[in-house]
C-alpha cells in the first residue's frame, strides 16, 4: 500500500513539475511566430509570405533548395522566394517553412542524450505530411491546421524531455511507451502536455485540440484530432525513421476515415514529400 502511495505521490510531483515547466519551453522566433500566426488566412499573399521568408536567409535558401529537388523542379533553376511560392503554392510553402523553423527552434534546446532529437523531427514532418494529404481528401473543419497539429503533436515529449529528464529516461527505455506507463510515472499523458505547451504558444485551438486528443479522438464525424490519429498510426507504419515496432497495415488507419481505398495513392504522394524533406532533418 506503501509503494502505491508512494508512486501516485512521485507522479502527482512529476506531473505538477512538467506543467510548471512549460514556460520553460523555446519561444518561436520572429519569423516563425508571424507565419503560425497566418495560419488559416487564405488571404495571404505572395508578397507578404514571400517577405517574411527572406527576412531569414538561411530559411530561404532551404527553401530555394527544396524547389529545386527533382519532386518539384521544372527544369530551370528557381532563383526567388516570390517564384518558389509561385510552384509551391502558399500553403505547401508556408508549411515547409514552419517545419524547418521549428526543427531549428529545437536544435538550441537542451536535451538528454535519450532524447533523439532527429528521430523527433522526422516522426513530426512524417505526421505533418500525412496529415496535411489525409485532411485534403475528406470533408473537414480547420484543414489547413493539419500539417502543424501534425508536426506540433508529441512535443509534449519534448517537455518532458526538458523538464523531467530521468522520468524521460526511464519510458523511453522501457521499450512500453504508452498511457498507462505515462499516467503511472508521469500522472499525465504526453498528449494532454502537447495541448498545454500548444496553448501556451497560443495555437488555434483546433490544433490544441487535436494535439491533446491524437491518441484519443472524441466520437463523432472526423475532426482534427482523427486526422492525426491517422496520420501519426500511417507516418509510423509508412516510415522507418519515425517510431520503431512492428510492421503495419497503413490502410487499416485510413478506414476511419473511409479512405483506405486511396491508400496506396496517399502511400505514394507522402513517400516523395517526405523523402524530399527529410534532407533538411
């Protein structure tokens, strides 16, 4: 009885420490906060976008490089951001864009040395690109927050990785990863400290949202939070590079969603983007 209270005592204090600790987390830069805050506005324009980009010069000569990979070159080199929007599109851009910016956000972070900060990064563009595919093909409310619901949905991980180093330690070498092993060691799940960390950056509250509930979406028609669901089961049973365990049928995720037919159209459009991004991880 001893122990149990005990442990209940210790999780109840890491949980307490984890949720003080999210002001710990890194603030986005300049560049990045003016991007996620353009997310959803369909109005933005090639000029704006392409300002903001090119006021970070290492960020658009990623993306100058990006344009001109062989997913997406057209034969002649592409010398401008204004001209890489153009074949991109605003939202494609935009989004890569924030990816990078946010890989680099936590390249300064402190980290133990569990942690695999590349490992991080692919599983979250994976589940971005998945994502941003799988709400382009049903019906649904905020789909241009996909692809960063999708990028942004473990870093609740990442905070404990910061705040609780050797609780982090300790599930991640255990091999059993999971929401029984988190509520016992930690008092609360990695998906409820996205939502908080989320919140604290002040996200839409769709990608809040669906970061808090991607390993337990509501009931109902399909939201947000399904689409990660999704895409974070499809990214893991698609990529070698993101978590590891046994192989996986990806359609199985899509028939949620009443998309497994289109899985192997899916299968193909993440494989050339994702292989394509992840260069830059």
């Amino acid at each position: 009885m001893g122990t149990v209270l005990s442990s209940r005592r210790a999780a109840a204090e890491a949980r307490g420490i984890a949720l003080a600790s999210v002001d710990r987390m890194p603030v986005f830069s300049p560049v990045l906060g003016r991007l996620v805050a353009t997310l959803g506005d369909e109005t933005i324009s090639f000029t704006h976008l392409a300002a903001l980009i090119e006021k970070d010069t290492l960020l658009a000569g990623h993306l100058l490089r990006l344009v001109n990979s062989a997913i997406y070159s057209r034969g002649r080199e592409v010398t401008s951001v204004p001209r890489a929007i153009s074949i991109l599109g605003v939202t494609r851009l935009r989004n890569f864009a924030v990816s990078l910016l946010v890989a680099r956000m936590w390249s300064r972070v402190r980290l133990p040395q569990s942690f695999s900060l590349a490992r991080f990064n692919l599983h979250g563009v994976a589940t971005a690109i998945a994502a941003d595919l799988l709400a382009q093909r049903i019906p649904l409310e905020y789909y241009e927050g996909a692809f960063a619901a999708g990028l942004l949905h473990d870093v609740g991980k990442a905070l404990v990785a910061v705040s609780l180093p050797e609780e982090y330690d300790l599930l991640a070498r255990s091999g059993a990863w999971d929401a029984g092993m988190e509520e016992e060691v930690l008092g609360v799940t990695h998906a409820e400290l996205s939502r908080q960390v989320l919140e604290h950056w002040r996200l839409p509250p769709p990608i809040c949202q669906a970061a808090g509930e991607h390993h337990t979406p509501p009931s109902g028609p399909p939201s947000l939070a399904h689409i990660i669901h999704a895409a974070n089961s499809f990214a893991n049973a698609t990529s070698a590079a993101t978590e590891a365990g046994a192989p996986m049928d990806p359609a199985a995720f899509l028939a949620p969603l009443g998309i497994q037919n289109q899985c192997e159209s899916i299968q193909s459009s993440f494989a050339a983007e994702f292989d394509t991004l992840r260069q830059f991880f």
